[in-house]
C-alpha cells in the first residue's frame, strides 16, 4: 500500500463522519443531464450563490456503497491533480435518494463524440490527446492506481477543439495489487489475460437440476468455484491506451473482443506468437522496413492479408508506419508483463503514424463527411424556413 493509497483511506473515514444531508434544488440550479450510465446520472448545474457552472455526480444509494462514494469523490478532490484528470470540486452531500458530488463540469462532450466512423480524427490531434492521457495515467501510476476503464467515453473534452481533454470516471479505479475477481467482457478494451474468466456467468445461470434452494447452492458453489482473483496491475490501463489510440486513428476497431475465437485477434495472436525473435524480443522494426507501400495495401485488404506474408507488420496494422506500429505493438503486448508503460509513449510522438496513402484516404473521407454535413445544416436550415 503506498503512501496515497493509506491517505485515500484515512480521508474516506473523514469525510463519512462530516457528510451533510442536502437539498440539491436549494443550493444548485440543474441545466441539463450531462451523461448517465450505470453508476448514476452526471447533471450540469449552476451554484446559485457562486454563479459557477459544475457538474453534480448523482448515485443511488440503494445501490452504491457509501465507501465507493466517498473514495472515488476523495481521489478526484485530492490525488487528480494533473491537468488532464478530471477534479471533484469539495462539495460532498446525500440526499434520501442519492449520494452527490460537484466536479469540473465538460460542456463540450466527451471523446467519444468527435471519433468520426471509418475515418477517427487528424493524426496531430489524436498524438496530443495521447500525450496529454499518457500525462495523466502516469500520475495516477505513480500515485499507486489504476484507472480500468479508459475509453472515449470517459475522456472529456474542455473545448470544442479537443485540444485539452480530461480523464474522468474513477469509479473503476483501485489501488495497484489489490486483488480484485477477474472479468471477461466483449470488447476489445478487454485484456488478453481476462480470457480465463470467460463463460464464469454464464456456467453460473445454467447451472441446473434438483428444486430452487438446491438449484441455489449449486450456483453459489459454481460461482465460488469459477472465481478467479487477480492482481490489479497498471498494465490494464496500457493495453486500453493502445486500442483507444487505434479507434482515433482510423474510426474503427482492430478487432470485435479480446477473445481466442475473435478471428481478427486470432489472426493478431498468430503474426504475434510468429514474428518473436528467439530471445523473445519482437522486432518490428527489420520487416516493416522491408515493406513497400504496395505490400502495406494488399495486407490491409481482409482475405488478401491471410495469403500475403505481411513480414514486419501485422495484418491490422498495415496502414500505419513503422513508428506507430511499434507503439501499438508495445502497448498491445499480450503479455502483460511484457506490456509497455504510459511514460514509455512520449518517444513515439512527433513523427508519422499513418502511412501516406492512407493518410491521403482518411483526408479525402473527412472532406466528403464535411461536405455531407454542410449539406444537411443547408437542408435542415431551410425546413426552418419553410416552417
């Protein structure tokens, strides 16, 4: 336990003893829902005696723990302090229903809205939202936690060019090394290493045979049975890092889920497991210099890529240069102990991460997506007229 961690502790028994019970409507005016998922709801609202816009994070108490409450409004208000993590802003409270916190309000929307399908963002804009997470992960790193659950999602933006962004959402965070049940879900922000609690749920609902309690006991020794503790390590946060990086890059994702019957990471899995030096060290750098331009549009071509020998480069990758190829392949490390760090980042910034061609495609793609979306402001500005 670090020394942030025994703080984190120490300033939640604190801070449950002097939580005060609270009117929201009294002290805030409420603009607009900001965001909602299974956590809660995020509202904008205004301080009515201030003026000052912030953000009122609600969760219901029947089903949010006073503990999780309090530590994750306790790390925002104190341990986010770098600039791209998202700060609570001292104000802690309950209602009958709720616990709520204030934090720095985002009125510009999280990353997940400016990810163009098939297309993804400027390749300059995507490498200074990377260096500004790689910033604030590392602080959380070095502070002794782990995020566990990066995605655009939860990076939000504070100002409408996304040039400065913030990491937000701590609810997932925990202490590094604690140990914590293992959790297989589709999606390819899923370790490689979470395969092995895969079906753990479903084993539990099919468990069968004999009346209700017996069905019961047979599910909850099935339960026990299947889970499995691991240690909470900062190399979750890496591989999350690396595939978010590949959806701003090209508006897609380099495969369905983390699984071994995913075809698309099998296919990963097998030019990994191939392209291993014998010391156990990739080099990726001796075929990808060999590639030509050519090679690189035949392997990104789905069935071709499969009777191709992509050499240096794996199949979904084929698009990027040599540079970003070894960052992804730092970063999406399927083994975890092997997985590169957030500080390791900053050396891959500042040179070309897609290929030409494909950089001079994405360009072309963004021109039609404006277009079509002028197109429909003028069609939609001129029903308003006719209404």
């Amino acid at each position: 336990m670090t020394a942030a961690t025994k703080l984190l502790d120490e300033m939640c028994h604190l801070t449950a003893q002097s939580l005060a019970s609270l009117d929201t409507s009294q002290h805030f005016q409420v603009v607009k829902l900001l965001g909602e998922g299974s956590y809660g709801k995020v509202m904008l609202a205004v301080h009515r005696k201030t003026g000052n816009p912030m953000a009122l994070k609600f969760f219901p108490r029947d089903s949010t723990s006073l503990l999780s409450f309090l530590r994750e409004y306790n790390l925002s208000l104190s341990f986010c302090t770098h600039p791209s993590l998202t700060r609570a802003l001292g104000i802690a409270y309950s209602t009958p229903s709720h616990f709520v916190f204030a934090q720095q309000a985002s009125l510009f929307g999280d990353l997940y809205g400016v990810i163009t399908p098939e297309v993804g963002v400027e390749e300059d804009l995507c490498q200074s939202v990377v260096s500004q997470l790689c910033g604030a992960l590392t602080h959380l790193h070095s502070l002794g936690f782990v995020h566990r659950d990066l995605k655009p999602e939860n990076v939000f933006l504070c100002d409408a060019a996304c040039r400065w962004v913030k990491l937000g959402d701590f609810g997932m965070v925990k202490a590094t090394g604690t140990k914590v049940p293992e959790v297989w879900y589709s999606s390819p922000y899923c370790t490689p290493e979470a395969e092995v609690a895969r079906g753990n749920q479903d084993s539990w609902s099919d468990a069968g045979g004999g009346n209700g309690g017996e069905r019961e006991e047979k599910m909850k020794k099935e339960k026990k049975k299947k889970r499995i503790l691991v240690s909470v390590e900062p190399s979750t946060d890496c591989w999350a890092l690396g595939i978010l990086t590949y959806a701003m890059l090209t508006g897609s994702l380099p495969w369905a889920q983390t699984a071994s019957d995913d075809r698309s990471y099998r296919r990963y899995r097998q030019w990994f497991d191939g392209a291993r030096a014998p010391d156990d060290v990739l080099d990726v750098w001796a075929g990808a210099r060999q590639e030509t331009e050519q090679d690189a549009v035949v392997c990104s071509k789905g069935e071709e890529a499969d009777q191709k020998d992509c050499r240096g480069v794996a199949p979904q990758f084929a698009c990027f240069t040599p540079l970003a190829s070894a960052l992804f392949l730092s970063l999406l490390d399927p083994r975890p102990g092997r997985r590169g760090c957030p500080e390791d980042v900053p050396g891959y910034l500042g040179g070309d991460w897609m290929r030409e061609r494909e950089r001079t495609r994405l360009e072309e793609e963004r021109k039609k997506s404006r277009a079509r979306g002028a197109i429909g402001n003028v069609k939609e500005l001129e029903g308003r007229g006719q209404r």
